[in-house]
C-alpha cells in the first residue's frame, strides 16, 4: 500500500532504539524525512546513518533529555514545520503506591504527559497553517487497563489521553489528525527491564518470566517493533485521515474489552 506520505517529514522522539525506532523505520520505508531524538548521541547517530543510506531519506538527529526546558527548545529548533509528529518516552519505573512521592510523580507528568503536551503546542500550528498534520502519540495499555505495578505510568498516560480526546477533536477540522497507540508487551528494553523484575522477585530465570508473561498474552508472544512501527505509518498516511482521537491497542489480545 502506498500510503502517501513520501516527501513529508516527521518528528520521531526516543527513536533510537524500541518502538520509537521502529516507528522511524517505517517512516523512513514510506520515503518520510526524519528528525530523530534520543538522550544518548552514538546509537541515535548509528541508527539515522543506517535509515539516512537504506531508505534515501534526509535525517537530522538532536541527541537530548527532552523532559527539560533546554532538551524541548533543541527538538522544537530541529522540527519546526514537520508534518508528522510521534511523541515517545520509556515509562517510570513499576512499584507499589506507597513507594511514589510527589517528586516520583513530576517525574512521570514531566516525562509520559507534559513534554508531549509541549511538542503538541509548539507543532500544531505549523500543521493547521497547512491543512494537513498528524501527531501518534506512543502510550501504553494502560490508560485501558490499569497495571498495579504502574501507578506512575497509569496516572501520567492517562492524564495525556484526556488532552488529546479534547485537542484532537478541535484540530481535526484543519486536516490535523491525534490519535494514541497504546503498546502491550513488545521485545524491547522496558519489556526487558519489567522481566527482569519480575525474574528477582520470583526467584525464576529471565527466560521463565518471560514465557510466563508471554503465555498470559492469546497471540502467545510478545510484539515486534517492526509491527508497531507499521501500525504508526499507516495512523500517519493519508488513508487514515478519518481516524481521529482513538486509542488503539496493540497487545497481542492481551487486554480482553469490548470498548
């Protein structure tokens, strides 16, 4: 399928590595200019060399923390006039609710709501001066279905879906289209960080938590981000300009809900 977005350009955040790499992968493969961000600079510059020379695409880079004021205003400098933003950050970390204190709780709006809040304000207006935009933010399951051990990552996701089901609906009459992926377990470092966690606690090796997690998932396995990535494509192609303020999952079935 040609999904129409060759020659615009996009902003992809923590696409170094994980979902928000195969989020860029994709792009790129659809023939999309890249602004590429990462906190650290060695596999954010390796992997945009690699995507620059298999794809033919143009790819800047900004290697910063993007939760601070000085990290935004360099994405924000590097990205002005894209077409296509894709918000990302890895979540806080998991524990009980009595371990979290306020600072616990900045940290997380800092990182998982307010810093794609502030790409969204900054990026927007570019987008509805042209008629056309789309923004994918990467949040998690969730917002659909609480995890107990995710309480930071709970509130902070959830906070940032309630923004974008009112924003996206007031932007969608200027061709500006927001909608939400919402990860289940995918093979990647935070899957790899949760099993490890699981694996201490337990006592069990790495292996066996991560086969006890895959099989409480029906598709039996954990998701890819080539997979992903494809999904965030087609949200951002022309075909799905009718896809407005959605929260999609990808979870392998995992969460069992009717809405």
């Amino acid at each position: 399928m040609d999904l129409g977005i060759q020659g615009k350009r996009a902003l992809v955040c923590a696409s170094s590595k994980g979902l928000g790499l195969g989020c860029a992968e994709a792009l790129a493969e659809a023939g999309v200019d890249l602004v590429m961000n990462a906190r650290g600079s060695d596999a954010l510059e390796a992997e945009a060399a690699r995507l620059q020379n298999d794809y033919g695409v143009k790819v800047n880079t900004v290697a910063c923390d993007v939760t601070t004021a000085e990290g935004q205003e360099a994405v924000i400098d590097a990205a002005q006039g894209v077409d296509i933003l894709v918000t990302n950050a890895g979540g806080p970390p998991p524990g009980l609710w009595s371990d979290w204190d306020r600072d616990d709780f900045i940290k997380a709006l800092d990182a998982n709501m307010l810093t794609p809040i502030a790409f969204m304000k900054a990026l927007l207006p570019g987008m509805i001066d042209k008629g056309w935009g789309r923004v994918v933010n990467i949040t998690s399951q969730s917002v659909r279905a609480p995890i107990p051990a995710l309480g930071l990552s709970n509130a902070a996701r959830t906070g940032l879906t309630g923004y974008v089901a009112g924003t996206s609906r007031q932007v969608a009459p200027f061709g500006v289209n927001i909608n939400n992926l919402l990860p289940g377990i995918h093979a990647t470092d935070r899957a790899n960080s949760l099993d490890s966690g699981v694996a201490s606690q337990q006592g069990i090796s790495m292996d066996e938590a991560r086969a006890n997690r895959a099989a409480t998932i029906p598709a039996r396995r954990y998701g890819t981000r080539q997979e992903f990535g494809a999904a965030c494509a087609f949200l951002c192609s022309q075909q799905a300009g009718f896809i407005v303020g959605q929260n999609i999952l990808l979870d392998g079935g995992a969460g069992n809900m009717t809405m």
